[in-house]
C-alpha cells in the first residue's frame, strides 16, 4: 500500500487550478491556429486576436477568460493508495482554495441554488471518483465557466431515433447555443448510460484533446460528420460568421437499458480550460 499525503495533493491541486486558468492547452492552440489559416477577413480576425489573449495571458500570469468558472475534478484514484494527512476531498477543495487566491481569479461559486451567496473562494468543486488498479493517482481540472456550460443539453432519446436522432439533437443544441458559448467550441457528448451518465461522459469528453479521436471506428467516424455539419452552420469564431464553429467533436459512449438512448451534450469554449497530475 502506497501512502500519499494529502497535504501533496493540494498542493498539485493548487499549481493545476493555476496553470489551467492561465494557459491554453497546446492541443488547442494548434487548433486555432490550424483554423486561422483556414479562415479569412473577420473570422480570421478573430482567432489572431485569441491567439494573442493566450499569449498575453500566458506571460502576465493572467486568466485567459474573465469567468474563471467552477472546477471540475476528475480523479484516478489507484485502489493501493492511502490517503494520510487528511481527507482526499478536502484537499482537493483546499487545493482550488488556495489556487484562486493566489492567483487573484475570480470566485465564481455561491453556497446555494436559492440562497446564492458567495463562498468567497470558488469551492466547492464538482468531483468525479473512478478506482482504478495500481498505486497512482491521477487528477484533472477542468475550471468551466457559465457562458458554455448554461449551453448544455440532456436528452432521452427514444431507441428507434438511432444515430440519426443523436445527429439532429446534437447539431440543435449547437444551433441553439449559437454565439452564447464563445466559439469555436469543442462540443462534448455523451451516449448511453442513464441521464446523469450521459450529462458525465458529455463533461469527460472535453477533458480529452482535440487531436485524438474516438478509438471505436463508428464513432470516430461520427464525431467527424458531426463536426463537419456544425461547421456548415457558419456561426463561425465569437458568432460573426466563418468556417471554424467547432475545433472537434469528442464522444464518449457507455452502455445503457434496451428502452433509452440518452444523449448529453456539454459545449467547451474556444478556451476550454484543463491541466492534470499524476502523483
């Protein structure tokens, strides 16, 4: 049994939540600059002046977008780790505590749905557990900001609807988004499970790069006519119109009951944030 201290894991947690707000992940940036080249006048435009933000946000240690968003977790937790020191949840939390303090991002997270005050620190962060084997852990943070994440959808789909029902859900959803989640986007979907599983692997599927595709061929295949005909829609970069409205498409799917065909879609911004660790 492998013992890791959870005054280690905050502290990851910390240089993570820091990096992923102020650093664009390279996947990413290649991607937009892949699309700069392939755009023209106002479009084209655009994506130089993201480009510089990245770079501007980069050296001065600044936040690449004024919502620095609420954290999203994901965890690998090895089944031969011990946790010592403290609890794994709260040092996650004190982790993106202290994170946002030091470096000065905004605190974006209210203590109730009702109530909403601010708890001043931008925790709570959402966390997702798997045990895996091994003695390893592995975190990823993915801070989301409102502006693409009010853009999300969640369907249960009838069987019968097939590939073609999750096509035409996925292609209104970013339709109906439109210029709201600042494109170009990277548009996560999730497939199977139940309705929660759906809207979970929807969020897992922006946590993977841009480059990579879907292992299984069907689905690979899907995720590019996907983002070819949302590329069609010509909302373009910001909404003002081109060829570049997604930088990918990233499915995950999971297997689900013989009566549903659940579909979730969770929209990334053109700075949809991520950094992780394994410790």
């Amino acid at each position: 049994m492998r013992k890791v201290k959870a005054e280690d894991i905050k502290n990851r947690v910390c240089e993570a939540v820091i990096e992923a707000n102020i650093k664009l992940p390279p996947d990413i940036r290649k991607a937009l600059e892949k699309a700069r080249e392939e755009e023209e006048g106002t479009a084209r435009k655009i994506l130089e002046i993201l480009l510089t933000n990245a770079d501007m946000a980069l050296k001065e240690r600044m936040p690449l977008c004024q919502d620095t968003g609420m954290v999203v977790v994901e965890v690998k937790l090895g089944q031969e780790v011990e946790i010592t020191g403290g609890s794994l949840k709260e040092a996650i939390n004190e982790g993106i505590r202290e994170g946002y303090r030091k470096g000065y991002f905004r605190a974006s997270v209210v203590n109730d749905p009702i109530l909403r005050k601010n708890t001043g620190d931008n925790t709570p962060g959402i966390i997702h557990m798997e045990m895996v084997p091994g003695e390893n852990i592995e975190i990823i943070v993915l801070p989301k900001g409102a502006g693409s994440e009010n853009m999300g959808r969640v369907a249960m789909l009838k069987p019968l609807k097939g590939v073609e029902g999750i096509k035409e859900f996925v292609l209104q959803a970013v339709k109906e988004a439109g210029s709201n989640p600042c494109p170009p986007l990277i548009v996560g979907v999730g497939v199977g499970g139940n309705m929660e599983k759906a809207a979970y692997l929807a969020k897992k599927a922006l946590m993977r790069p841009v480059d990579i595709r879907n292992e299984r061929e069907d689905i690979k295949r899907l995720e590019e006519e996907l983002l070819y005909a949302i590329n069609a829609l010509n909302i373009g970069p910001q909404g003002l119109g081109g060829k570049t409205t997604a930088l990918a498409v990233n499915i995950e799917t999971y297997p689900t009951h013989i009566a549903s065909l659940p579909v979730a879609v969770n929209l990334g911004c053109h700075a949809t944030r991520r950094a992780g660790f394994v410790i």
